[in-house]
C-alpha cells in the first residue's frame, strides 16, 4: 500500500512539475485560471468522496481500497496473503484414504480429478497450499489382540512402511505438483518453486513397533514428525483417547517415551502432541530440547472435548520463562470445533482466536485433518476453502503479518528451531538412542 501510495504522490508531482505552460509562452490568463478552478474543483470533491463515502462504494470501484476502516475486501486480501504465504497444513490423511478406499493402487487414483473426499490438485491450488503433512497413518490395533504391554502388533511397522509408500509414490506420480520436503530449506524451494512442499508425519508412536531403532528408519524414509499417541496408550505414552476419554496407563510418559523425544530432538523429528493427554503434553513439552508442535488440535477453552488443548497446556507455550515454542494447528474435525451442527468457518476461526489469546499469534497454524474426517464444518468442506478462513480472520482485523503466521511461518519457525537443536546435539557428540523397550523379551540383553 505504502508503495502505490508513494507511487501515486510521486506521478502526481511529475504532472505538476510538467503541466505550467513554458516560460514565455502566450497564453490567455482568464481561460487559465477557469480551468485551474475547475481542477481544483474537481479534485476536491473527488477527493471528498473517496474520504468520506470510499467505505460504502462497492468493492470492484473502490478506487482508492487503503483508505477507510477496510483495507479491500477480505476476500481480495486473503488470496493476496496467500499468494505470498501458502498454508503449510500440519495433517492431511490422504494415504489412509487411499488405504480404504483404492487397495493402496496409487496407478488407480487421479489426483488431477475430482477425487471422492476432501483433496485433490484443482482443490489444492484453489486453496492456495503451498505445502502439508501426509500423514502415513494406521490406527491403534485391537486393544484385546495387542495385549496391555504392546507386544503384538508389530504389523503396524509393515502397515506404516506401505503408508509411506503410498505417500511417496503419489508425490513422484505428480512431480509437477508435489515436491518431497525433508526440512525446512525444502519446503521454502518447493514454494519458490510453484509446488506443494510434501512433508510425512507418523500419526501414533504405536506405529513403531516399540522400538526407536523404527524411528530413526522412518526419519531415514522422510519422517519428519511423530505423534506421540493415537487414540490408544502405546509403550511410550499416555493417549486422551477420543470421547469421552480413557484412563491414563503410564501417567503421562514412561521411561521410553523419554528416551524417544532424546532421539527425535537430535535427529530433527518434530515431537507432535496432538492425540496425548493433558499429562504427556506437559511432560513432553518439559522433556524436549526442540519447539514442538499440535499437528490438528483444537482449544478445550472454545469446545470441551479431550482432544483439544486446554488453557493450562497453552500457557505452557511461549519463548518465555519456562516456556517451549510450539506450534497448535487447529483441527477442523467438527465434533473438536463445536456441538453438533454448528462447526462453521466462525467457529474455527474462534478457537484460532483464543489460542492465539492465550499462547500468543506466534503460536497458532493449521491442521484441517481433511481426508480424515467424516464431516466438515460449513464453508470449510475441502482443501479450497482456507481463503474463506483467511479472510475470515482478516476480517477480525488480523494483519497480513500475523495470518502469515498462521498459514505457515509459525510451523517453519517452530520446525527451524527443532532442526537447530538437532544439528547442535549432533555437534555436541550425542549418541543415538538403543534403550529397548522393557516389556520386549525377543532381543536377549547383554
Ligand atoms: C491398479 O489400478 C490400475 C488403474 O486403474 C489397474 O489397471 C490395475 O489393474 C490395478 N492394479 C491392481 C492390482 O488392482
Ligand atoms: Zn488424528
């Protein structure tokens, strides 16, 4: 704005520079001075309106859009903010949907079409994403098949290892859209670049067959964050559960799960806290050396449910005293954002509001959980529709600053300062991580 401004000053001063006749040329000066009060005229009451009415023209004649309480319209300016600041969605379950609903044939999904749910390229672009965490997910086993010890369900490794195939096989399928992000570098080239920055997140420490040997071959394959919990207990930590909540094993971390953030910080794999107790995400955030990060959680304080964050756990965040970086990205899920029927963009964008209150605008980005979720709320139906949000929010009187912290520079802040304390641990000499898990018997111990 303040460039048109200057812009339109400086032309301005060239007309009035060029426009008094020459020196000694002949002119009539009562046709001079009629026209030069006619201008002036003309420019007053110009001048007048656009002061006074600009607010009430409508939009596409508002000729002079920076002046008055709007800026433009919400719309306008939440396309342009988003043209300079794509959304970096924190969790997006387009690989378990392939799962379900495809046999895991990625030659058989069209992403360039319509697909049945949530996502898909012409929605991607409408939405202007310019990056997302695939999630590579598999749910909980059986509680009775997998035992209270975790024991049994190793096939969850095998069940992962395809989901990141899927995942990587549908970025290469695509190599004009999607790119491969492994850090934060990448996801800046692959936005200079025109594509969507393609992250892999593990959503449940279950995945890894209770072994961090696991972890750091999915860091090896791309991983680049590990939920703790899904809705179960794992070896690691304690879950929330979904609704109404379950009752905590370990009370928060074990032995294990500690070990397991040691070697996630100094690999570089973001500590996710979306899916754990109240008591894990305490924990967790005093455990870990690194920012950490909510993939799609919501506010407790806006929608009482467990999975959301409650007030005690935001004000926890911060750069402050005692305080980690994080980031919580907020879940669109409708049964996080309000009673039944009422989840919309308002009310998505409330409980961005009140972690921003909280935890501060610094602290607050996106994780729709599309292609994971049934339902949607109204006016947030698909990967189209962040706009909507963004303007939304702008209305609120957000600046363009702010919701481009929202949209992605909170989490590439949040992931540079993990991918720090990584290379520092590195430096420093520290060792990875073998504790194996206690309950395990197959491996004989020295
Ligand atoms: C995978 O999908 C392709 C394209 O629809 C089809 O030709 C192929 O037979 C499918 N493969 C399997 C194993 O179903
Ligand atoms: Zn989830």
């Amino acid at each position: 704005m303040s460039e048109r401004t200057a812009l339109i000053a400086s032309s301005n001063a060239n007309e009035h520079g060029s426009s008094g006749p020459p020196p000694n040329a002949p002119y009539n000066t009562t046709v001079r001075s009629v026209v030069w009060g006619l201008l002036t005229a003309l420019t007053i009451a110009f001048a007048v309106v656009m002061l006074f009415f600009n607010d009430n023209l409508p939009d596409n004649i508002k000729l002079i859009p920076w002046i008055g309480g709007d800026l433009h319209d919400p719309t306008v300016a939440a396309l342009d903010i988003l043209s300079k600041a794509p959304v970096i969605d924190g969790h997006i379950d387009l690989p378990i949907l392939v799962r379900h609903l495809y046999a895991n044939n990625v030659s058989a999904v069209d992403l360039s079409d319509n697909m049945p749910s949530h996502v898909d390229i012409p929605r991607l672009k409408a939405g202007k994403v310019g990056g997302f965490f695939w999630s590579v997910y598999v749910s909980c086993a059986d509680p009775e098949a997998e035992g209270p010890e975790f024991l049994t369900s190793t096939w969850r490794v095998r069940d992962t290892l395809e989901q990141i195939d899927v995942a990587k096989s549908l970025i290469e399928k695509y190599p004009d859209t999607f790119q491969l992000a492994l850090g934060t570098e990448d996801i800046k080239s692959s936005i200079t670049n025109g594509k969507i920055a393609s992250l892999l997140g593990v959503e449940g420490a279950h995945q890894l067959g209770n072994s961090i040997a696991v972890l750091r071959q999915y860091y090896a394959l791309g991983v680049r964050y590990v939920t703790l919990t899904h809705a179960c207990h794992n070896a690691f930590a304690d879950s929330c559960g979904i609704a109404p909540g379950i009752e905590p094993l370990h009370g928060g971390l074990s032995t294990i799960g500690r070990s397991l953030i040691d070697e996630m910080n100094r690999l570089g794999v973001l500590v996710d806290l979306s899916h754990t107790s109240d008591a894990t995400a305490i924990q967790a955030l005093k455990h870990s050396k690194a920012p950490v990060i909510w993939s799609h959680s919501s506010a407790r304080n806006v929608h009482d449910v467990p999975r959301n964050v409650p007030d005690k756990v935001l004000k926890l965040i911060g750069t402050g005293d005692g305080q980690t970086d994080a980031v919580v990205m907020v879940n669109f899920a409708p049964m996080f954002v309000a009673p039944e029927g009422l989840a919309n963009i308002v009310t998505v964008a409330n409980h961005i509001e009140h972690i921003a209150k909280i935890a501060g605008k610094r602290h607050v980005g996106l994780g729709s959980d599309f292609d994971g979720i049934q339902d949607t709320p109204t006016g947030l139906e698909d990967v189209s529709k962040y706009p909507a949000l963004i303007a939304e929010l702008y209305d609120r009187g957000w600046t363009k600053y702010e919701l481009a912290g929202l949209t992605g520079g909170n989490l590439l802040r949040v992931f540079e300062g993990a991918e720090k304390v990584s290379r520092n641990l590195k430096a420093a000499g520290v060792q990875p991580v073998y504790d194996l898990y206690d309950k395990r018997t197959d491996i004989p111990r020295i």
